[in-house]
C-alpha cells in the first residue's frame, strides 16, 4: 500500500511538472511577433536624403566638411594593452548620444552618412573601430585582410569600455541610444544583455543574431570548424574567405546593396587606406560567432532585455538568419521588426527612394524613446 502511493504521489509530481513545462513553452510558442512591412511610401520631411545620382557631391561638399568640423578622435588603450581607435561627434545642443557599431569588415567611415543625417537631426554621435577592424588594433599580424577573434566576449568589453570612458562622460545626462549593423547586431545583444541599464533604446540593423549557413547544419559546420582550430588553423582564413584585392571589379548584383553609389563611396574608402581592407574570416572568428549567436539566446540574459528595441529586416539579406531575428524579438519584451522587401544585407546603404521610409521610421523610433 505505502509503494503504490507513493508511486502515485512520484507520478502527479511528474505530471504536474510536464504541466508548467508545457505552459511555459506555449507563452514562448504564443507570443505574437511584433512585425510590420515598411510603408515605402513615407517621408522625413525635415530630413534631405542624398539622391544616388548626384550622392558623391553631397557627400564631398555637404556631409564631409559638416562632419569635419565637428569630429574629435583618439585612441582608447585597453586592459589587454590594444587600441581602440574611436570618433565622436558632439552638438552644443542635442537630443542625446548614439553609439555606432559596425558590422563584419567594417569600419566607423562605413557609417558617414547616417552620421550626418543623425547630427542634423539633432543627435550627438560615437562611433569607433572594432577590434580587428578599421584603425584599431589586429589581433593577428600575418594580414589586414583577416578578421579573428577568439571570443565575442571580447568585442562586448570593447564596447562597454567605450560606453564608459568616451560616451558616458559626456552624455549629459541625456538619453543613450545604441545603433548596430550585422555582426555589430550581435555584439550589441550581448551588450545589452550584460549591462542592460546603459540604453534607453536600440536600433539593430540586420543583426547577426543567426548565421546564414547555406543549409549546413550547425553541429557540422561546428565540427569542421574545431577540426581546423585542432590542427593550429585557427588563425587561417576559413572556407573560401581570402584576402582584399584592391580596385576589384564592381558588380552590383553581387553585393550588400542596391545602391551603386553608396557602395562605391565605400569601396573607394577601403581601396584608399589598407586598414579599411579587412576582408574575411578566420576560422577562430567562425568558432566564436557561432557561439556567440547561441549566447544570445539564453533565456537568463534575453529576461534582462527590456528597453525598446526596433530590428530592421531586409528581404533578400542572405548573410544573416530572419528566423534568429523573430526568434529574439518573440523572446525579448519590447522588440519590434520592421520588414523592409527588396533590400539586402545593407539596408542603410540602399537607394534613396528606400532611404526616405528607412529614416522616417528610425528618427520616429528615437524621438519617441527620448
């Protein structure tokens, strides 16, 4: 008798824990997402999109000589004793302050544009070169064409030193904003994550919260990608990445973008100076970003996650996974998406008939969380 109920007592406790199990993955499984498709037929009104035709001259004549005259830079040494080279923009009067990441291969001069469009609009701006990137120091010596890294963890202290020694000190007690592209996408998650106290809202453009792995399970790629580190590849291109060859030709179809002149203006930066060339993975960096986007989801650092968040997703990215987009925003308290067809990877450098929506629905973004 006292086997059979204690049998049964083992049983409902079983049952009753198979309960809340279920219960809690339906409110995941529930959550409506939060998504809209872009009205392409908005405007700014008060803002002056630069026309691809004639995009060079207004960047040469009008966003460059304002930006030049507003720009301080330096360098910001590290505990690990590596420099992190950084720019900032500060207005007499603003709104408040936006830290930039960039993304994979980028660089702050990447961010030019939308630079100046949020300084007329009132918005003091950071803006700096991740680690391995643009000025700041590599991590490895053998070519500036590579990106590596060993830990995403690493990118995350980055910016959390610049958060606290450039940005913070002159923020005046003014809202924080953060704006980050691609891989610069998932360095901000975990960014937010770990501190969540530091913005008062975010914009993630295209985030790298999922990697596009052309069908490939992830176990798999995983495998090779420790097999390679085993043998000492670590520090090696990975797969077919390889090195930057200058003045390449320009096919348009092929790239991030559907702008031919803002791809150029940034083709050209890189072209120019070397430390723009970064170009491909290692197989370290590979090994890391997948752990990285896995991070991301642990559901102990996404409750963390409660400022308001606006996620831009383009139709035709085919470097970065949508469902790791929706999964984040279905699983985090206030994410919105903002569904964008026809664009690619890059949909801040997209033609201007798309730039007009795209910045009517960012400024809407961040003056209502001012």
């Amino acid at each position: 008798m006292f086997h059979t109920s204690h049998s049964y007592k083992f049983y409902k406790k079983i049952f009753l824990l198979v309960l809340v199990f279920l219960a809690i993955s339906s409110c995941f499984a529930n959550k409506s997402l939060n998504k809209f498709r872009i009205d392409y037929d908005k405007n700014n009104k008060n803002l002056n999109i630069f026309r691809d035709e004639i995009f060079y001259i207004q960047m040469q004549n009008v966003a460059q000589p304002f930006l030049d005259s507003c720009i301080k830079t330096g360098y910001l040494e590290t505990p690990d004793q590596n420099q992190l080279y950084y720019e900032t923009f500060f207005l007499p009067e603003n709104k408040g302050t936006i830290l930039l990441i960039h993304g994979f291969t980028g660089f702050s001069r990447k961010f030019d544009e939308i630079t100046y469009y949020l300084l007329t609009q009132g918005y003091n701006v950071v803006r700096y070169d991740q680690r391995g990137h643009g000025l700041s120091s590599r991590e490895v010596k053998d070519s500036l064409s590579k990106v590596h890294i060993d830990d995403f963890q690493t990118y995350v202290d980055d910016a959390s030193l610049i958060y606290n020694e450039i940005l913070l000190p002159n923020a005046e007690n003014k809202p924080i904003f953060l704006f980050a592209h691609s891989m610069g996408g998932c360095v901000a998650s975990l960014l937010i994550e770990n501190f969540p106290e530091y913005f008062d809202a975010a914009i993630l453009n295209a985030p790298m919260l999922g990697i596009n792995l052309l069908g490939i399970p992830k176990p798999i790629v995983k495998a090779f990608v420790n097999t390679a580190i085993g043998f000492n590849k670590g520090a090696s291109f990975a797969f077919d990445h390889q090195e930057f060859i200058p003045n390449g030709k320009l096919e348009i179809k092929k790239t991030s973008t559907k702008s031919k002149a803002r791809y150029q203006y940034v083709s050209d930066l890189r072209n120019e100076n070397i430390y723009y060339q970064t170009n491909g993975a290692t197989f370290s960096w590979v090994n890391a970003a997948l752990e990285a986007t896995g991070d991301v989801f642990k559901s102990k650092q996404l409750k963390k996650v409660n400022i308001p968040i606006l996620i831009f997703q383009a139709e035709n990215d085919n470097l970065v996974s949508p469902k790791a987009q929706e999964k984040f925003a279905k699983r985090t308290e206030n994410t919105k998406i903002i569904f964008m067809p026809y664009l690619e990877h890059d949909t801040f450098n997209s033609k201007d008939a798309f730039l007009e929506a795209y910045y009517y629905e960012l400024f809407n973004f961040l003056d209502e969380n001012l």
